[in-house]
C-alpha cells in the first residue's frame, strides 16, 4: 500500500514538474528576445543615422571633411549661436540646422558645403576647445543636449522641407523675404521681434573712409558735412528699400552689402573725409532671429513655438528612419 501510495506521488510529482520545466525555458528565453529585438531597432535606426555624412570644405585649411551629420550640426549649432542661450532657443536652432543641410542633401546627395556664413558656420571639437577653454565642457554638453533632443525634426511647409533662414537680430521687426531678396516665400513673413532690442548688437556705429564709399558705390560724394544721402522708400518694417547718393539710386541691400553695413536699416552722416554708420540690427532680417528666440525662450517658450513663430505656417515634421536609409544609400 505504501509502495502504491508512493508510485502515486511520485507520478502526481512528474505530471506537474515536466510541464513546468518545459514551459519555463521558453518564457524566460521570449522575455529575453523581446529586449533585445527592441535594443536591435533602436541601433538600427542609430546606425542608419550615423551613416548620413556632411562633405564639409574647410576654408582654412583647403580640405574636404566627411563628417556624420549629428557631428556637423554639432559644430553648426555651437557656432552659429551662442552657448549660453537657452536650451529652447539652441533647439531652435538645431532644426533649423537640421532642416537646412537635409534639404541640401536630398536636392543633391554629392553636396559639398563650406564652413562659413555661405552655408553655415562649422567648427570641429578641436576648435571649440580653442574657442571656449575652461568653458568647453558646459557649453558642448549643451549644444549636444540641444542635438539630441530634436532628434530627426526638420520644418516643412505644405509637406515639404523649408529654407530656414536666419540671421542675429533685428531692428524689433523681421524683413518679408520678398522686400529683401525679391522673391516672395509663404513661410518668411514679417513679424514683431521686441526682444532683439536687448542685444549688444541692436545698435551698431561703423566709420567708413569717403574714399572707400566712393570707391565702393561708384560716386563722387566729396567732402560735405551732414546727412548723406536719401531715402526714397523704407519697408513696411523700417529697412531702406531704396536709397540715392551721389546722383545714383541703391537697393537698401546694395548699399548694406557694398560698404558691409550690419543691416539694411541704416543711417549715414558724413563729416569731411570720414562717415558714420548707424544701423539697426544684425543680419538680412528675414527667417529667425536669433536673439528673439533666445528671448522667446526665456519668456518659456519652446523650440516648437520658437520655429512656427519666426517662420510662419510651418510645423515640424520627423525624416523617419526609411527616409535616412533612404538618403545614406544614395
């Protein structure tokens, strides 16, 4: 009877354990995939991001750079805007960054661009080390924090990348592209930017040679005292559209451009040989201002409100995964 009762027992035992020690194995190997297939997608999407490259032309040393586009907007971001903006505001930028070099990539996979102000301004970490000693630590980790962040986001108009121009601060209002560059653009649209009075480059004096005006502008102004020159129409926003000197006529860009003016609201007073400048603003004005967004940012507002502000009718958008395959392949 003992002998029964054991047998009993220990089949009873089998019928339970066996299950167990089957199903157990696969549980704890399908809860050990699923991570790991996770962890897979998420450095796939990683990798295919990485192998989006920059060719960079470094004006200095005469060189071609291949360099990943986090990296680049890295050196883009750093450069083009002061560290010590808010984080929002160098979100903003990084978009902007972003949006602008994509665009380029997309229209023309082989693009070559330059380190200066003819597309954007790019340092490699080397020189930022030069540029920002004891400070390279904080302002790097920020910069790349504003990177990081905005992961993938680009800004479109109508479902297609935009220009995202930008420039450092206007006169309290920003320029509609078509008073500028003549070409009307939907999304680059006047609007109020109070905040730039609060840059140091708000107000700027410049002194020029009478000489040197001659020679740039192609007139003889001689040596007179006073104002120089007229005004013969302003933009709806207080920059020279057109302007006479010296018995010509100038755009409010020429004249910028050709005596390399901060902005096109300006004012020239001559005394004898030399002139004075005073101009209003810092850049062409048009797209987003740089310290508006630092100053949108610091009333609490974000990268997102900063971008759909500056540029008007837009959203911001993610290049997705396929698209960055897409684009590395080409």
């Amino acid at each position: 009877m003992k002998k029964a009762a054991v047998l009993i027992f220990l089949f009873a035992l089998v019928i339970i354990i066996i299950p167990a020690v089957v199903v157990i194995p696969f549980t704890q190997k399908a809860a050990q995939e699923q991570p790991q297939k996770k962890v897979s997608q998420t450095q796939n999407s990683a990798a295919r991001h990485a192998l989006i490259s920059v060719t960079v032309y470094r004006s200095t040393e005469k060189r071609t750079d291949q360099v990943a586009l986090n990296d680049y907007l890295i050196g883009v971001v750093g450069s083009e805007m002061p560290a010590k903006f808010r984080i929002e505001a160098l979100k903003a930028q990084a978009i902007a960054a972003r949006t602008y070099i994509m665009a380029r990539i997309i229209e023309n996979p082989n693009v070559r661009v330059t380190d200066t102000v003819q597309n954007q301004v790019y340092h490699s970490p080397e020189e930022f080390k030069k540029i920002w000693g004891k400070d390279y630590g904080w302002k790097m980790k920020k910069v790349k924090q504003a990177v990081a962040e905005t992961n993938n986001q680009v800004v479109t108009y109508g479902g297609k990348l935009i220009s995202p121009v930008f420039f450092s601060t206007s006169n309290g209002q920003t320029e509609n592209a078509k008073d500028y560059w003549t070409t009307d653009v939907p999304y680059l649209k006047s609007v109020s930017s109070p905040w730039d009075k609060l840059s140091p480059k708000y107000k700027i004096e410049k002194t020029l040679r009478a000489a040197d005006v001659e020679q740039a502008l192609g007139v003889s102004i001689g040596s007179n005292k006073g104002s120089l020159g007229k005004v013969i129409r302003k933009t709806a926003t207080d920059h020279v559209a057109l302007y006479e000197l010296g018995g010509k006529q100038f755009t409010g860009r020429q004249i910028r451009e050709k005596l390399n003016l901060s902005s096109t609201d300006f004012q020239l007073t001559q005394n004898g040989d030399t002139i004075k400048a005073l101009t209003l603003g810092s850049g062409h004005d048009v797209g987003l201002s740089q310290y508006g967004a630092e100053g949108m940012a610091r009333e609490g507002k974000s990268a997102k409100q900063i971008i759909t502000y500056f540029y008007q009718g837009t959203q911001i958008s993610k290049m997705t995964v396929k698209k960055q395959g897409a684009i590395a392949k080409k």
